[in-house]
C-alpha cells in the first residue's frame, strides 16, 4: 500500500513507496562467552550463553545457539558484532577469534577476524571489536559460528555476570 504525500512549501505531490518498509528494528539478540578460553584453538562449541542482566531483553525472536552454530530467526539483512577481550599472559605474535558464515549449512567462510597480539614479552590486555553484514536469504542455511586461531600464551576472557567476550545479532531490515 503506498501513502500519498504533499509538499506545501514546493507545491509537490506524489505517492511514497511502502512496499519494502519495516518500522524499526525487529530482532536483535546478544550472546556471551560464559567462560574463559585458554590456549585452545578451534570452534567454540560450549560456554556461550544469552546474556541475562536484569536490564538486557532481546527484542524479537532472538537467535537460536546449539553447539556453538547460531540460527538466524528470519531472512533478511544482519548486521554482527563480535567483541572480544583478549589477556596475552606473555610474548604472543598474534591471537584471533574468527566470526565464520555458512550459506549452504555446511561450508563456512571466514567473514571477520579480532586480532590482537603482543610481542613486548611481558602481560597485555585489550579488547578489540568487529563488525559485519550478512544478508540472510533462508534461514535453513545460512548458520554462524566463532573460531578461536593462534592462542598460545592467551587467554579469551569470559564471564558468566558481563560482558567481556560478547557477539550481538541485529537484524536490520529485509533482504
């Protein structure tokens, strides 16, 4: 359905498309490593879990999490942010936590990297964020999942009462 519109100050009429608008956001999800990852690489499967402050409340559907491969609820374009609190406990060149998409189910791609490193040889703790888009066109396939690469000497941190390691799902309009 279109709306007409008028414009007094230029004598204007017209008719305003209606056909792809979404009133504001309508899903929008946030999860958090629960626990601390130390020198492990590879996907992480457990210790995530929705964060649940008194003052947080996803709107909408929320994501769907089961061995650390999230569902996305619907189709449409998201936008992902993975925040990540790395402690390098000495000399490390380099630590990763990989944000990983599927569109097919089972073949991931690597869509962003937090990377952080230290080669001074002494204690160094910093937080690095990420984000990206990913426009979700069936939500049978299209999966995300987090991969932890080169943690030797490092330590993700994690927490079960705040944020420290965190990725947020927003999905910000349609496809």
């Amino acid at each position: 359905m279109a709306q007409t519109f008028l414009n007094l100050a230029q004598g204007v009429t017209g008719t305003l498309p209606t056909s792809n608008y979404t009133s504001g956001i309508t899903m929008a999800d946030q999860y958090r490593l629960s626990s601390d990852i130390s020198n492990s690489n590879g996907d992480i499967t457990s210790n995530l879990e929705r964060v649940d402050d008194a003052t947080f409340s996803p709107i909408g559907t929320g994501m769907t999490e089961s061995s650390g491969i999230f569902t996305f609820p619907s189709t449409g374009i998201y936008m992902i942010t993975s925040i990540v609190f790395f402690d390098n406990i000495s000399s490390d060149a380099d630590a990763h936590l990989v944000t990983n998409v599927s569109s097919d189910g089972s073949n991931f791609d690597q869509i962003m990297m937090n990377s952080g490193g230290n080669s001074s040889g002494s204690r160094m703790k910093f937080t690095t964020s990420m984000q990206s888009f990913v426009d979700v066109t069936n939500t049978s396939n299209f999966k995300v999942k987090f991969t932890t690469e080169d943690l030797s000497n490092c330590t993700i941190n994690g927490s079960s009462s705040k944020n420290q390691t965190a990725f947020t799902f927003i999905r910000l309009g349609d496809t």
